[in-house]
C-alpha cells in the first residue's frame, strides 16, 4: 500500500535510493531534502503504528524504508496458513 501512495507522488525512486542525494554544491540540494527527502520521511513515519513510529523516527528515508521492508516482507507461513 505504502508504494502505491508513494507511486502516485513519484516518489519510490526516493525510498528505494535509486535517486541520489546531490551533492553538497548543488543547488538543488535544499529543494531535494526539503520535498524529496523530508517529505518521503515524513510519509513513511506517519503510515505507521506509533510504536514502529517510535523506533524510526530519526532514521532517514532510505534507512526506514530498508528497516519497513526487512520487518515487514518477509513470510510468515505459519500464519498466512492460518488466514
């Protein structure tokens, strides 16, 4: 669901880090990690249980999206035997 929302606001590439940070002369860094960056951030934090919120609150993007993505795409046979 999370991608789908991100999809539609192009912004996968940003979770995914297949979208590099620029680099520190670049002009458009403060627009990139103000609308690419924090905003994406700001997303992924907010589309969770506060209890997860709590423990990726300080990461950045890509760290909470690896973090979501190790937690939460891995199966469960056990319980998708019992659904």
């Amino acid at each position: 669901m999370v991608i789908i929302a991100l999809s539609t606001k192009n912004k996968v590439e940003f979770v995914n880090g297949t979208t590099p940070q620029p680099s520190e002369t670049d002009p458009s860094l403060s627009h990139w990690t103000r609308y690419n960056n924090n905003m994406v951030s700001s997303w992924l934090v907010q589309s969770v249980s506060v209890r997860i919120h709590q423990s990726i609150i300080w990461m950045d993007r890509v760290d909470i999206w690896n973090d979501l993505k190790a937690s939460f795409s891995q199966m469960d046979l056990s319980r998708i035997f019992d659904l």
